[in-house]
C-alpha cells in the first residue's frame, strides 16, 4: 500500500505544497524564493531570542575582534581584477624585412572600432578569457596587440597609428 504525498501549507503564502521527503518532519516553508527568504528570517530571530544568544555579536570584546581583522586583512572586500594582476604588456613585434610573405598585405584599420571581428561576440568573449577580465579596456588592448601582431606576420609594416591607448571595443 502506497502513502499518500504529504501537503502542507506554507507559513508565509498559505498555499498548500509537498515537503521534501527529507525533510517532511520540519519543513513548514514552501520553495518559492519570498517563502525561503521568510524562512531564513524566522529562523534567525528563534537563534536570536534564544537564551544566551542575544548579544553574540555585540559588546567590546566583539567590536575589537572586527577592527583587528580588518586591520589584518585591508582591502578584502573590494573586488579584485585578474588582469592587475601580473600582467605584462606585450611589445609590439617588428616585422622581419627579409622574410617575404604569400599572402596579400592589407591595410590595417586606423581605429579598432573598424575592424568586424572585434566586435563579434565570439571573439570578444575568447578575448576576455585570455585576459582574464572583461573591462574594456582591457580587451581593447589585448585586441590592438593581436591585430598588429597578425600585421606584422603578414608582413605589413606598422600601421600609421601604433598608439596603444585602449578605445572601447564593443
């Protein structure tokens, strides 16, 4: 003989769910996010009206605990960006005269915005996993680099603007 599903209604929309089998003895919220979240708050003001636990968090001894931590560990909420760190820029290689090439040379575009590839999505998105980030700027000067690398291997010259200054790519 099969049981019949466990309904239950939920303590902040009062509508009527199943419990997690798992759970079926304690759970009381249903999985919708509000009800979750309403859950989560019920449950720490019980912790919190608990004998005992009322003031864990404050007092002297509390508060010089925080400042010393943050004292130790400046910094450690801000966000850190992969591409500060460790990053060299790569020089711009010259092209080898003596080294003659098969394939037609092209003039290379004045603005990055010129160029098509830069802005499909695909490639900015390979870009900003060799960078490691997905700033711009970031991605605007690793593309510049790899478009006079390319330049150069087909043999062109340098182009008549080499300025490296990062210009938004997408």
């Amino acid at each position: 003989m099969k049981r019949l599903p466990i309904r239950r209604k939920c303590r902040c929309c009062s509508k009527f769910f199943t419990p997690d089998p798992r759970t079926v003895d304690r759970q009381r919220y249903c999985s919708q996010p509000a009800c979750r979240h309403a859950s989560k708050q019920a449950s720490q003001q019980r912790w919190a009206h608990k004998y005992g636990n009322g003031d864990h968090f404050r007092g002297p001894d509390e508060v010089e605990r925080v400042q010393t931590w943050r004292r130790n560990h400046p910094g450690y909420w801000r966000k850190k960006t992969p591409s500060s760190q460790g990053t060299q820029p790569v020089a711009p290689q010259q092209a080898n005269p003596a080294q003659s090439s098969r394939n037609a040379t092209r003039a290379l575009p004045l603005a990055l915005q010129d160029d098509s590839l830069t802005k499909h999505p695909a490639f900015i998105g390979l870009l900003s996993m060799v960078t490691g980030s997905t700033l711009q700027e970031d991605i605007a000067t690793t593309a510049r680099q790899l478009l006079l690398r390319g330049h150069n291997i087909l043999g062109g010259g340098l182009p008549e603007t080499t300025s490296t200054t990062a210009e938004p790519c997408v």
